[in-house]
C-alpha cells in the first residue's frame, strides 16, 4: 500500500524534525502492508500549535474512500494539548488506531478486524519507532 503523508503545522514551537521522523516510519511501517481494495492511503495531520490549537477538533476527520481509484484520504487533527500531554511523534497514536478502525470498515467491511489489528499494528510500531 502506498502511503503520502502531508503535514499542516499549528504554530512555529513545535520541533520541525517530528513530523519528518514520523512520517518516514509510517510509510516504512506500511509498505508492505496489504489492505484489500485498498493501493493508496492520503493522510493530512495537524498537530496543534500556539496559532492554530485545534482543541476541540481532534480526532479523523473527512475520510473519503474511492473504491474505483482504490484510494482513501483522511485528516488527522492532533490538539497542541495532546502533544504538550506526550510527544509530538506519540500524540497522533490514539487518533491512527481510530483511523485503522475506519479505514477496515470502508475498505474491507468483510475483514474488519484482520484489517483493523494489521494497519493498526503497523501504526503502533511506526509510532513507537518515532518516538
């Protein structure tokens, strides 16, 4: 599965190298994942910051799945009080499992939990190899 991973940055505090880091081990924890249906996964993640917090808008937002282009695209909001809670790479954990969870039910509505616990897993391990 191919993965893009695009970035909206809340405010300047936050440490530039984050988003890079985590962003080189999601697409390398999904690489070889297989989801049925599924050859293109599109995330676009705002972490939180001084100008824009997103508190109160956290969460996956705007999940379009074209089964004839086989491709997804989601928004993944992360409020700055979440990362100041944890670390910038880690904060988005919570939100990427919800993700897993739709993107099965979407993509694979058959295998729901084989899906979900697969990209799931793999969110995890990007995640805690970004930490």
């Amino acid at each position: 599965m191919q993965l893009y991973v695009r970035f909206r940055l809340g405010g300047p505090e936050r440490a530039a190298a984050a988003p890079v880091v985590l962003r080189r081990a999601l697409r390398a924890g999904v690489a070889d994942l297989v989801v049925p249906g599924l050859d293109e996964l599109d995330l676009l993640i705002t972490p939180g910051g001084s100008i824009t917090a997103a508190e109160g808008d956290g969460g996956v937002h705007a999940v379009r799945f074209s089964a004839a282009r086989r491709r997804l695209t989601a928004n993944v909001v992360v409020p700055a009080s979440e990362i100041d809670a944890a670390s910038a790479p880690v904060a988005p954990a919570a939100h990427l499992a919800e993700l897993a969870r739709r993107v099965a039910a979407r993509c694979a509505p058959d295998r729901v939990e084989e899906v979900r616990a697969a990209l799931g897993g793999a969110f995890r391990d990007a995640v805690a190899r970004a930490a």
